[in-house]
C-alpha cells in the first residue's frame, strides 16, 4: 500500500477525524498523548505509556502541574507518590500496548483507505504490524 502523492485528490478530512479519533480514544484509557496533529500528510499521535506520577493518571498527556494540584499535592507526587505509581507500570504498560494497538485498529477499520497515513509515523509501530495489511489484504 502506498500512501497518497501531493497534489491528488487526498481525503484530508478522513485524516483529521482519524486523527481525533485516535485521540479521544487513547486519551479515555489513561494513555498520555501529549500532541495530536496532521504534519506532512500523516497522522502524529505523539504519547507515552504507563504512569509516571499521579498527573499522568489523572491528566494524561499534561506534562506540568501548573495549578492543577495543590503545592503541597504537586511536592508529594514529586517526591513520594509518582514511586508508587511507576509500580502500577507492571500492569498498566501491556494493558496500554493492548488498548493503542486496538484503538488504531479500529481507525484503521473505519478508514482503510488512509491506512498508511494513520499508521507509518505512529510512535510505537512495533505493535501495529500487520495492521494495513489486513485492510487491504495487500503484503507490502
């Protein structure tokens, strides 16, 4: 499968649904996306696994605390608190591997035609091998 060429007629608002569907999606399962974004055709969900701190369960994606805790909150899960919540990773990372690679398999089902774009700059393409393949039933 190859991914569309500038200039033709490319489906541009498939792209952006896609996009925010992913999104909303890995974002409902506590996934940190921190940006979501069309650049050069392509969909950019750019994100992380598992828990670093208590903001990364309850805001995922935010990187800073910027009044969103208490300070004496924000100086416990700095110091004390995100400890234990990187112990949950043992159980939340392959929980979290399982959800994104259903939920851009889901974009993928409903979008087979964008297949590429939604898939070639994922940043774990590890766990999305196969997925256009099986779209298409091309083996490129």
């Amino acid at each position: 499968m190859t991914m569309h060429t500038w200039g033709s007629d490319f489906d541009w608002e498939s792209l952006d649904k896609a996009i925010r569907f992913i999104d909303r999606n890995l974002r409902r399962f506590r996934i940190g996306v921190r940006d979501a974004k069309e650049k050069y055709g392509t969909a950019r969900i750019y994100c992380d696994m598992g828990f670093h701190c208590l903001l990364s369960i309850t805001h995922p994606g935010h990187m800073s605390y910027n009044g969103r805790y208490p300070k004496w909150l924000t100086r416990l899960d700095i110091y004390y608190i995100s400890r234990v919540v990187r112990l949950l990773n043992v159980v939340v990372v392959p929980i979290h591997r399982v959800v994104y690679r259903q939920v851009y398999a889901a974009a993928v089902r409903r979008w087979p035609h964008i297949a590429c774009e939604i898939t070639c700059a994922a940043d774990y393409p590890e766990l999305l091998r196969g997925l256009h393949a099986k779209s298409t039933g091309d083996d490129k």
